[in-house]
C-alpha cells in the first residue's frame, strides 16, 4: 500500500468533529467502515510472495503480520480467513471467506488468476460487493512472476480447498483483538511490498463471475443492513469512500504525511488528559463545571488565605504584648523610685503618723503637735 493510500485511511483518527469528547466506539461507528479491516493491496502483496495457496492461507491468518482485521461476528477476536479454490483449465477463482460462526462463511474477497491468450498470468483481487461496493478491483502487477503461478497450469494441478472451519483451526492460529482501523492501515502498510504495482479498476477480468459462497448462513444475508450502500449511502464503492476522505483533508489542510504528523502530534497535545475511551478525566470534569476558569479560582484562594491570618494574628499579637507590658513596667517603677527621690515629701507625710503613734507609746514627753498648732490659730 502506498503512503498516499495509508495517509487516507488515518484520517479516520483525525477528521472526528469531537475527537476523543466521545465514546471510541461511536466515533468508530461513525466514520470507520468495514472494508477498512481488510486491505485489499496487502492480500495482493502477500499472494505475489506465496509459495502456493495453502502458504498464501497462512499469511492472510499470520498473528505476526496480522494482515487481516476482521470481526464480523462481533466476538471481540478477528475471524479466521479460510481459501477455498475453484476453476480449471485457464481461470482459477479463489474465494477468501471468513468464518463467522458453526457451518457460517461470509466471503470477503476472491482473487481470479487468469492465463491470457499471450500465455501470461494475470491476476485480480476483486472485493465482495457487501464489503466494498460493486466494481472494486485491484490488479497487481509483480515484477518477478511467483513461481507457485505455474502450478495453476499444470494437467495434474489440483485445487486447494481448506481444511479448517469454526472450533478447529491450525496449530500456529491464536486470535487477536481487532485493533482500531487507523492503527490497523498504519501497522499493516510495512507488510505491502512497495516494488509491486497495484491498479485500480472496475473491469472485471473474469466474465464467468464465479460465487463459490452459495450458501444462506453468510454474514451479510442474515445482516442485509450491513452492506455497503446501506452503511454508505449515496456512495458507490470503496474508491469513493477513499477519494472522498481524501477530499476532507485536502480541506482539513491535510495534504501530505507531514501535514498528517503534525496534526497527530496536535491532537495528542489537546487530548492528553482523555483516556482510551475518550471520556474527560480529573481536570476537565472539575473546571468547565463552573463555568470559566475566572470564577473557579476567587472561590478557592479566598477561602483559604483571608481566613487564616485574620484568625491568627489579632488574637496572638495584641493579647500578649498589652498584657505583659503595661502589667509589668508601670506597676515597678512607681513602686521603686518614689520611695527614694521624694523621700523628703513622704517623711512630711510619715511624721504626722509618727507623732500621733509616739505619744501613744511614751505618754511621758510634753510636746504635743495637735494642741499647739490649735493655739496658735
């Protein structure tokens, strides 16, 4: 698959309206499509290195490589992908079916190797017409023919059915989640090998049109609401599904993979403190609650610094210095230094006590304070 081709199918991770503020599984549903599990160039890369259909089976199931991403049945596990072959002579069609359930089979895709009348080998992929809308071809054009074409021709070529249906698998199959299409297309394009060519047509070169899922059990029939012009409509297939996606990036300003880098290297800034499941964590559940970040600041500092240091302040500082101060200086020194400097104004003050007290005690002296001073008046 080229990066052109891959550029478009990431834009499913870019082009949301409301990335990452939405549950991952409706924006998925919204702007992801089945076809987008499956890359059609990658299935042609993949069988131009075969060594014959039974390997080519193997491939397409590989958990290493993980070519195929689909999950029709909704199990959470992608489906295996069994090859049933049909044809003789100078068509052989191979029909890529995936196994959705007990005797239940949807075919995805079939590849129609045809021996033309200049004795080449062409091939076509050719999407099913529920999966990727009508006339959906890729031919590859391989610059080194494989060898395993050859054996298609031989008189004693027989062809390959597969042996393994639901409940039984091949040893080297263990199931994987199905990841998400973006990341699916940007892991699976390292597998496409760039030295091939890959056309797009919507001519068929096989005119017999060979159904080899005949059966009533297939996905889409129990699920006629699942097909393409259902899930698309108004769009005729795959290739413009691709083109007009390409379309809105062009509009987007998305018109190379640096544009696409940067865009992801943005997203992945402004959504940094989303989960997986693109629901809003700590920050922005608390914040947009009130309305703007203005009026959730003032009712949180205010709160807290206005109410401590009135509280602690005027009740510790003015009631101590007051009550030591005043208490203490005032009540020494009038105490201590009156007794000494005006000791002539209380000796005046004492003697009168004194004189009054003395006769009291010696009744023998004459003078008498109170009666002389009452004589002389």
């Amino acid at each position: 698959m080229s990066k052109s081709h891959n550029f478009l199918f990431l834009l499913c991770l870019l082009l949301l309206n409301q990335a990452y503020s939405q549950d991952r599984t409706t924006i998925e549903a919204k702007n992801a499509d089945i076809s987008d599990n499956l890359d059609l160039e990658a299935v042609a890369s993949i069988f131009g290195e075969s060594e014959d259909v039974e390997d080519f089976e193997k491939r397409l199931n590989d958990p290493k490589i993980q070519i195929n991403n689909l999950d029709l049945n909704g199990d959470g596990e992608v489906d295996y992908l069994r090859v049933m072959e049909t044809g003789s002579g100078n068509t052989h069609t191979l029909s890529i079916q995936s196994v959705v359930g007990k005797d239940q089979y949807q075919e995805v895709a079939t590849i129609d190797v045809i021996k033309d009348k200049n004795k080449k080998t062409q091939v076509q992929v050719v999407g099913n017409v529920d999966m990727y809308g009508p006339n959906y071809y890729f031919t590859p054009y391989y610059p080194v023919v494989p060898v395993f074409f050859s054996f298609f021709w031989m008189a004693t070529y027989r062809p390959y059915y597969s042996p393994w249906y639901w409940g039984y698998h091949p040893p080297y199959w263990n199931p994987w989640r199905p990841y998400p299409p973006y990341m699916y297309h940007n892991n699976v394009h390292v597998h496409v090998n760039v030295n091939n060519r890959y056309n797009y047509n919507d001519i068929r070169i096989n005119n017999n049109n060979i159904n080899i899922n005949s059966n009533n059990n297939s996905y889409f029939n129990n699920h006629p609401d699942k097909s393409f012009n259902k899930r698309n409509p108004g769009v005729a297939n795959k290739n413009e599904l691709t083109n007009k996606r390409r379309e809105t990036a062009n509009k987007a300003g998305i018109n190379n993979k640096a544009d696409l880098d940067r865009a992801v290297a943005n997203k992945s800034r402004e959504n940094k403190d989303y989960q997986s499941s693109g629901r809003p964590v700590t920050k922005p559940t608390t914040r947009p609650s009130t309305g703007d970040q203005a009026s959730s600041r003032p009712s949180t500092r205010p709160s807290t610094q206005p109410a401590a240091k009135p509280a602690t302040r005027p009740s510790t500082q003015p009631a101590a210095k007051p009550a030591s101060r005043p208490s203490s200086q005032p009540a020494a020194s009038p105490a201590s230094r009156p007794s000494t400097s005006q000791s002539k104004q209380t000796s005046t003050y004492k003697r009168p006590s004194t004189a009054s007290s003395r006769p009291a005690s010696s009744p023998g002296q004459t003078r008498s304070a109170q009666p002389r001073s009452a004589y002389r008046r």
